[in-house]
C-alpha cells in the first residue's frame, strides 16, 4: 500500500509541475506578443495624425 501511495505521489506531484511549467510559458509568450506589437505599432493610440498631406 505504501509503494501505491508513494507512486501516486509522485505521479500528482509530476502532473502539477508540468501544469505550472505550462501556466508559466504561456504568459511568457502573452508578455513578449504584447510587447511585440507594441513595438511594431509604435504609437497606435495616438489619435494625431502626423503624416504629410500628398496633396499640398
């Protein structure tokens, strides 16, 4: 029965280290997607239009 036990442990202990790694990984990514487009937007909410007429 402790054998069982012991394995069982072991078994929840490895399910929940691999769903934190998970958890973890996935907010990296939402982080540097957010910073990504943050850079490549530059300044999106700005609601001034600077650029040149074409006509004049």
């Amino acid at each position: 029965m402790k054998k069982v036990a012991s394995i069982f442990a072991v078994a929840l202990m490895a399910l929940g280290l691999t769903t934190y790694v998970i958890e973890n990984t996935a907010h990296e990514f939402d982080d540097l997607n957010e910073l990504s487009n943050m850079i490549a937007c530059g300044d999106c909410d700005s609601k001034v239009d600077e650029r040149e007429d074409p006509w004049g």
